[in-house]
C-alpha cells in the first residue's frame, strides 16, 4: 500500500513539473514573441513612436525596414507622378548620421548609419535591446553639409557630423579615381560665417585635417583624357545606339562605320548632327538621350513642348530690334529656327565620297546623329479632292502627284506650291520642278469676296488719285 501511495506522490510531482515547464515556455513566449523587444524612435524621421523589434535585428535592419513600411503607406497616397516624385525626395531625405542610441541602462552609442554601409564595421550598427531610444538629429541639406570632387570615384555632398576628418569625405566619395594619375593633393574651400570671404586650403590626400560645416573639397590632379567618351546614333544605321569614339580624331565616316552604316532606308539628306549649339539645342539632346536611355527602341527626334524656352528668347532679340510690324512675324518664325534647327553641320550624302571632306568631320563627345527613315511618299494638302499621301514615284512631275490625289478642286485657283522636306522652302510649280521623296505639294484657294470688300480698297485708290490730281492742278494748271 505504502509502495503504491509512493508511486502516486512520485507520479503527481513529474506531472505538476511538466505543467510548470509548458506555463514558463507559454509565458515566455508571450512576453518576447521569441525575442521581440520594443524601440523608440524620436527626431527627424519619417515617423516617430514606439515599435516593435527583435534581439536579433540591428539598427539598420530596424530602421530600414520602418522606413520603408512608412514610405509605402504616403506614396500610395499620391496620385500625381509630380507629387509622388517630390514626396519621395523629402522622404528619403532623412539623415543618416550622427543618430543617438540611448539604452535604458543610461549608455549612448553615437550611430553612423552611412559609415556602416560603406565599411561593414558593426561598430557603427550594434543590435537593438528593449527600450532602446533612437533619436534622428535635424540635418539640413542645404546648410549641413560637405562637398566633394574631382578626382574620385564618387562625387558627393554628404551629411557634416562634427569631428569629420579628409579621410571620412574621401571614404564617401569611395575613394580615388584609379583612371587619374599621381593624385596627391586636395584644395579645400572654407567660407567664413558672413559667406563673403573664402580661405583655400592645400593638404594631401593623406594628411590628416579637421572639416568644418560647408567644406568643399577639391581632389586635384592632372586632367583625365581616359574618359567614356560616345556619341549617340539613333535611327536608320544597322547599330543604333551609343557609339565609342576617342576624344579628338574619330571621324563622323568612323563613326557611321561602328555603327554598322546605313540601312537601304535611311535618308541621308534629312540626316543631321546635333551638338548643343544653344542652350534649346542642348535641352533637345537631353531629351533624346534620355528617351533612349528609358527605351533603347526610342527612334522618335521630337522635342518636348514642355521645354519652351524660345519664347523668352524671341523678346530678348526683338527688344532692341529695329524691324518694322509687317517683318516681326517673319523675324519671329526664323529666330525659333535660328534655335532649334541646325543644318548645313554634316552633309551626310557625302561622307563616302573621297573627292569630298565631309567624311572627315570630327565628332565630340556628347554629339547626337540622328538618321531618319526615308518617305518615300509625297504629300498633297490644300484644295485637292483626296488630301492625304501617294507613293513616291521616281521622275513624276507635281501634274503626276495631283491627279492621283483626285484632281483639283472647284476652289482651286491653279497656284501650285512644292514644299521640300528638309528645308520647307517653298517654290512655285512648273515644267521644270522636281519632285521628290518626302516633299509636298500644296495647292492654294481661289478666295471670293462680296462687292463690299473691295470698297476699302477702292476708297484708298480713289484716294490717291484724287491727290495726284490735285498735285497736278496746283503745279501745271493754277498758273
């Protein structure tokens, strides 16, 4: 009987044991969620409050993943691309540096998020305990910071934290260029507080100098020929894209080479070369380039209306401008060509021609050659009964152009115009007009007015004829 009450009290005490286990493992699960600690975070930051954490993240895995749960949330709010890219702007903005850790036990860790990104060394990035306090510092841009370039990798304007050293700027502009030689030297340009006077400091790259806030740093060296130095050619060669080519002796005959030459379609006559002439002609590169860049099927050579800068332009010429009313439109139209249109460059119809030296141009670095397809249509507008497109036809006259357009129309007053592609120029038909691919024929309209149209007219004449008279009357008659 003892023996079995033994076996009870034995069997009792490994089942309350068990239950006891199960309740602390519950209890513990409870309480960290298998480590979850809570942090605070205060300061300039994109939000602030308290949030949940885990022993096993540190602090850039914390704040990167807060950022980027807060960041999505006001995006999606956004509707407009403008909005959205300038909220996305502000929100990455927050700063990086000089971040405080402050432990509950009363330690404080100086954070430099950008120094562990750019090292790996964790000393910057430690793990989160609970009740840990990050606190982001107010760091303007525009006033808190440090520049950096010439010779290196990375040109930059970083965040200023106080007791930044030459080497903390060169570790963010990832270091010297390899491509330039003998690098040994910066200048640093320190302005005083009124902004007004400058001191330039010379020091070498590993000597070892205190910044101060608003330092700009110059790494001198001798200047750099090994460049990507590329032209981009878009349109009908066999490669379009960007083309290499050395800095001053590569010809535009090379280049259309290393592109592949033309294709069967390519119109030569149209064909152009643009090299920023004007700040529009700079604008309209741009655009292209980054057309193609987003697209490299991107063929389209149209600028972007947005870019309207002729307009200011126009009345910067026309101020001073001695042109009477009857010429200001004229003058108009021609100076937004002046801008935007640059012809005569290259002739690309003689790059292969031996006898002639256009293949010999050189091209630069940035140009942009643009080789449009070749209509082989013509176009008939104006008073023809089928305005619209016919198939080119080698040696037809404009007669041959009308009649498969339908003929002319009742309102038709026989004036007939060709208007060439590439110029736009315009010249009356006749026998002797040549037609060709790309062109346009227009015809004109027979205007009829009423009788009372003309009395303006008529009163002006009758006007001057009464002066005459008079004039007459008074010299050979009044005597």
């Amino acid at each position: 009987m003892l023996k079995k009450i033994f076996l009870l009290v034995i069997l009792l005490a490994v089942i309350t044991n068990a239950q006891e286990e199960n309740s602390n493992i519950k209890k513990a699960s409870d309480y960290s969620a298998i480590g979850t600690i809570s942090v605070t975070i205060g300061g300039s930051f994109i939000v602030n409050g308290t949030f949940y954490s885990t022993i096993s993240e540190r602090v850039d895995q914390f704040v990167s993943r807060l950022f980027n749960e807060a960041r999505n949330a006001a995006l999606n709010t956004a509707r407009e691309d403008a909005t959205l890219e300038k909220l996305n702007k502000k929100i990455e903005s927050y700063p990086r540096r000089n971040i405080i850790l402050k432990r509950a036990t009363g330690e404080v860790v100086n954070i430099d998020l950008e120094k562990f990104r750019l090292t790996g060394d964790f000393k910057f990035n430690p793990y989160l305990k609970n009740d840990d306090v990050l606190i982001f510092p107010e760091a303007n841009p525009e006033t808190n910071f440090v520049s950096i370039d010439g010779a290196v990798n990375f040109p930059t304007k970083f965040q200023f934290v106080e007791g930044d050293k030459l080497s903390d700027a060169l570790l963010f502009a990832r270091g010297i260029n390899p491509a330039y030689d003998n690098v040994s030297e910066v200048e640093i340009y320190r302005l005083d507080k009124t902004g007004n006077n400058e001191e330039i400091i010379k020091a070498g790259i590993k000597d070892i100098v205190e910044l101060k806030i608003v330092d700009r740093i110059k790494v001198l060296s001798d200047e750099n020929y090994k460049k990507d130095v590329k032209v981009l050619v878009l349109g009908e060669v066999k490669t379009p894209g960007y083309v290499f080519v050395k800095k001053n002796n590569t010809t535009i005959r090379e280049l259309i080479e290393r592109a592949g030459g033309f294709t069967e379609n390519a119109s030569l006559e149209n064909a152009e070369l643009l090299r920023g002439t004007s700040s529009q002609q700079l604008l309209r590169m741009k655009f292209i380039k980054e057309q193609y860049e987003k697209n490299p099927e991107y063929r389209i050579t149209k600028f972007d209306s947005k870019f309207n800068y002729q307009n200011l332009d126009a009345l910067m010429m026309a101020r001073s401008a001695n042109i009477t009313v009857e010429d200001s439109l004229v003058f108009s139209m021609d100076n937004i060509l002046r801008l935007f249109y640059s012809p005569g460059v290259v002739d690309f119809t003689k790059i292969d021609d031996t006898s002639s030296r256009e293949g010999d141009f050189t091209v630069k670095d940035g140009d942009v050659v643009l080789v449009p397809e070749r209509e082989n249509l013509v176009y008939l507008f104006g008073q023809v009964k089928s305005p619209g497109y016919v198939q080119y036809e080698e040696g037809k006259d404009y007669k041959y152009y009308i009649e498969k357009a339908g003929g002319e129309t009742e309102s038709a007053d026989g004036d007939v115009k060709i208007i060439k592609l590439k110029s736009r120029a315009w010249s009356d038909a006749d026998e002797n007009s040549k037609v060709e691919a790309g062109d346009a024929i227009y015809l004109t309209k027979s205007l009829k007015h009423r009788w009372y149209y003309y009395i303006p007219a008529i009163g002006s004449v009758a006007s001057v004829i009464a002066g005459l008279a008079s004039l007459y009357y008074l010299l050979f008659i009044a005597k």
